[in-house]
C-alpha cells in the first residue's frame, strides 16, 4: 500500500501522559496536513506543512500540542500533557504542489486517541 | 472565518430512490468547494470538486453562489452509496474547511 500511513492506529493513555503520533505521507507529495475529527463532527485542520516547513497552525493548536517534518518526509504531532478533551482521531493528509487548489488531500486511515 | 454546513446528520432513503445532500458555506471570495467521502472501514477520499463539472459514481453538485450552496445529488441511490459524506471549502490559505458530515443511508 502505498497510501499515506499513520502509527500507532489506536493509543490509550492516562490523563497527563505525552503521546506521539506518526505519519508517513506519499513519496512524492510535498505538503502535509494534521486534522482533528471527534465523534459526529468533521475533520478540524491543525497544521500544514509544505516540505519541512510549518506554514500554517491553528488556533485549537494549544502549546501542549507540536507538530514536526524535520526532513520534509514523515511527520510527527506530539501531545503533551493530555487531557481527556484530546480524544479523538487524528488524521494526516499528503498533497502534491499545487494541489491545494484542487482539494485533492490523500487521507490516512487515522490514529484514534483515548484519554482516560 | 470560512464556515461549511451540512444541516442533515441523516438522510435515508431507499433504494433508487434521488438523493440530495445539503451543503452551504460562508465565504465571501471566490470559493473552491468539494465533496469527500468515507465508505465504511475506509480512508476518506476526494468524491468530486465543482471546478471540475463532473460526475462521479452518477453524484454531481452544482455551486449556486446566490444561495451560497453546493448540495450533492443523485437521481437513482444504489446501496453503494451508503457512507458518510463531507463538504468542504477551501480558502485564500492552504487548507480545507469541512462540514459535519452527513451520513446516507441507503435501504434496500
């Protein structure tokens, strides 16, 4: 499968535990995307990177969550200090140039977070 | 800020039957408006985007900047239709905006 991969699937953590989070996007695809979707809403963007660089970030990014593409490939988002509002499923998404104009994002299958 | 809204959480319909789901947005330049969707135990994925004018898997939607809408439909629903379903805008910045979603039910 050459799709864009995301590890763990499934993380269960304590309260006030750090989490990390990887995602492996299309070889060629550039630009990068972290999403946020809790049950019954639609995928809330995060960040974006376009190789290595963090473009964009958004507000429900709070300090305890980071995001890194330190060579332009693969990405990890970290949540520091989790807080049972943090349960979620965590999405990644991979584009190629361009295509952000297009809105054709390639989706992972997602890493669901439970904080007890 | 931009903003997409799907009204219906559930649409069921039978069989053959036509299917629109709704779809409004709030922006004020010249949007870029798509449709996603999520079959079960599946990735979520590009369905169609209104620049393209096209119709996919017998879906089409119209943008209707007047109304501020780009609902999705389909004259005849197959049972294969059955998923979730996600509009999205993108904006002047570089990601896409979604909707809630709405699930299609489609009985046999």
């Amino acid at each position: 499968d050459t799709g864009v991969s995301q590890d763990p699937r499934h993380k269960i953590t304590k309260r006030g535990q750090n989490v990390t989070f990887r995602c492996d996007p299309i070889s060629e695809h550039n630009r990068l995307y972290w999403y946020r979707q809790t049950l019954g809403q639609g995928p809330e963007f995060l960040t974006y990177f376009q190789n290595e660089a963090q473009l964009e970030k958004s507000r429900l990014l709070s300090d305890r969550f980071s995001a890194e593409r330190p060579k332009g490939s693969f990405s990890t988002l970290e949540i520091q200090r989790t807080e049972q509002g943090d349960s979620a499923m965590y999405l990644c998404a991979s584009s190629l140039p361009g295509a952000a104009s297009t809105g054709e994002l390639f989706f992972g299958e997602g890493s669901r977070l439970t904080v007890l | 800020a931009q903003r997409v809204t799907q009204p219906e959480k559930l649409l069921s319909v039978f069989k053959g039957a036509p299917v629109e789901l709704k779809c409004n947005y709030s922006y004020s330049g010249s949007p870029e408006l798509f449709w996603y969707v999520q079959y079960s135990r599946q990735r979520l994925q590009l369905l169609l985007r209104h620049i393209s004018r096209e119709s996919i898997k017998g879906f089409t939607a119209d943008l209707n900047k007047g109304e501020t809408s780009f609902h999705l439909k389909k004259p005849f629903a197959q049972e294969e239709d059955s998923a979730m379903y996600y509009c999205a805008s993108h904006n002047a910045g570089n990601m896409l905006t979604f909707g809630g979603g709405t699930r299609l039910m489609v009985k046999p």
